[in-house]
C-alpha cells in the first residue's frame, strides 16, 4: 500500500474535523535525566547506551523541585532516560518530588539494580514510595536478549526477584511493580488484558514472579528502531500498519494532552517522543519553552501539541501511552 496524503497526522486531524490537539490539565511532568544507559537496546527511540554523556545537570532538577512546588495540579512525576538511576542527582530529584507528595514512576530496566554503586537501589526506591514501571518485552529470554543484549534475561529476573523480596508486587504492599511491554517484532500490541495474564501465568509458574499490571506500548518509528526498520526495508510497511488501525477515540486520552516532559538540558516538550525528534513545546507566539521560562505548569494549559507522522504510534489500535493502552481505563 502506497501513502496517502492524509499518512502525516496533521491532516489526517483535519480530515476529522479537529486543526489541532490542544492542552489540557497538566497532571505529569515527565523528566528525562539523561541517555547513558547500562544497556543499548534495539527498540530504544532514545538511542541510549552506555556510551553516551548526555546527563541533566543539578541546575535542571533544582529548577524542576521549583516548578513542582509551584504547580499543585501536577500529581506526578515519571521520570525516564537512559537509566535515569545513573544520573548523579537521581536520587535528589526522587527525595524532592517524594517530599513534595508527588506520586514518583521511575521506568527502570531492571538490570540497572546490578551496575557497581546501585547495590541499595531497590531499598532507595521502597523507602520513597517509588512506582516502578520496568521493562520486560517477552517472558521468553530469545526474545529478551535478541532485544535488550545477551543475558538481560536472566539479570531481569532475578531482579525481579529481589523486588519482590522487597515487597514491590505483591498483595497487600503499596510497593507498585509494573511491567512494561513492547513487541519484539514490527507489529502492533496484543491486546493488553490477555497479555497481562500470560505475564502473570507464565512469570508466577516458571520463577515466582508477582506484578501488580502489565503495560502495552506501541514501538515509535523513531531512534534506533527507525534504523532497523530502514535495514529491513520495513519502515514504509510499519508506518502503513499504523496509519491503517488508526483509532479516533484514542484522541481525547493522548499523554501528550496532560503532560509535559522535560529533556535533560531544561527544554520543555510535549513528550518524550517529541523530544527524539526535537519538536519543542512553543508558545503561542511560536517562542521555544524552557524550565527557566514558566513558573507554574498551568501556564501551559491549552497550548498547541507538536504532532507528526509518529503520532499515528500512539493512535493506533487501543492506542498506546506511557501507561499503556489508551482505550483501556486502568491506563492515564
């Protein structure tokens, strides 16, 4: 199937009657501390690895501690990279937010809990009330590995193990463990709730691992699974698949309708997706936004979104957030 002009998200919006997604209430300040990463994935739209320097700076959190402070309707804040527990003030933007009575995610790659100097990760992450949302793409450790690196498997369950040796995941604990998954190949999500239970059958038989919810998420054709889809000669093939399951009643529940995300040099973005593609959050005068900018995050309410043709990786299907499916209502 060739593309057709309403392939760029803009136009297909118009075709449905809406110019434009709007801001909302913002409830969640995204921060990306960073892209070094103790792994290098294949998937990652980031393109982190070990390698790169790229790593927010104290000035940033001190203004983003601010800006919390500042801005009351901001319940939580999700907190990225890289690994962003690799970042050297990780541990006071946790404590900051955590003391200001923000809910704290961290997406974590579980194998982080292993790097030299993280040894009292977990207890960091269980006294702070940390959420974690950890990546775990198959249940299968080929698929693990041909995606994360050799031996990312066996490292992410037996950190698994010890979190919930903590508590994280089980009954009756207020340690939340979720899991994140995304496919291996270039294809949609299965539908989330049965894949939720596969998840919890297979990882509580085979290793005595609980969760509390699994999270489906949609591949960006972005960063470095943009290139393996190019090497393949896929790239035109996935971004049909993603035009043709495109749902308008994802539209309404978008991320970036509710959040702004933070890169690690201060600029300001409707996503994390946006950032990889330097689409900056603006003004309605069209003026790039920064932390130094804004001195309440409701200063940014009905703000025009940045959108392109990735967006349709969001709007496909059950639609896909950093919570999961759009469509279903634990997600948001």
């Amino acid at each position: 199937m060739k593309s057709t002009p309403l392939s760029r998200f803009p136009q297909h919006l118009q075709s449905l009657g809406r110019m434009e997604l709007r801001k909302g209430l913002i409830g969640t300040l995204q921060v990306n501390m960073g892209k070094r990463c103790n792994q290098a994935c294949l998937h990652c739209h980031v393109e982190a690895g070990p390698k790169r320097t790229e790593m927010m700076p104290s000035h940033c959190v001190d203004q983003i501690l601010a800006l919390l402070k500042n801005s009351p309707s901001v319940l939580a804040v999700d907190i990225t990279g890289g690994a962003p527990e690799l970042n050297p003030f990780f541990r006071t933007l946790v404590g900051g937010a955590h003391r200001l009575n923000k809910r704290v995610l961290v997406r974590c790659n579980l194998t982080v809990v292993f790097v030299n100097g993280q040894e009292d990760l977990i207890s960091f992450y269980a006294d702070h009330g940390v959420e974690l949302l950890c990546s775990l793409p198959c249940y299968e450790k080929e698929n693990v590995d041909q995606q994360r690196g050799g031996g990312v498997f066996d490292q992410s369950i037996e950190a698994l193990r010890k979190l919930n040796a903590h508590g994280y995941g089980k009954t009756g604990s207020n340690l939340i463990l979720n899991l994140v998954y995304n496919p291996v190949k270039a294809a949609l999500p299965s539908p989330q709730e049965a894949l939720e239970q596969t998840y919890r059958d297979e990882l509580r038989e085979r290793f005595g691992i609980v969760f509390n919810h699994l999270f489906t998420i949609t591949n960006m054709p972005i960063g470095r699974f943009a290139e393996d889809l190019r090497r393949q000669g896929k790239m035109q093939e996935y971004l049909d698949l993603l035009v043709q399951n495109f749902n308008p009643g994802t539209l309404d529940g978008l991320m970036c309708r509710s959040l702004v995300s933070v890169d690690w040099r201060g600029r300001l973005f409707d996503c994390d997706f946006n950032q990889m593609l330097n689409l900056p959050l603006r003004s309605n005068s069209g003026k790039e936004i920064a932390l130094s900018d804004v001195g309440t995050l409701s200063e940014l309410e009905n703000l025009g979104v940045a959108t392109d043709s990735h967006c349709f990786g969001c709007t496909a299907g059950a639609g896909s957030s950093c919570q999961g499916e759009l469509m279903n209502k634990r997600s948001g």
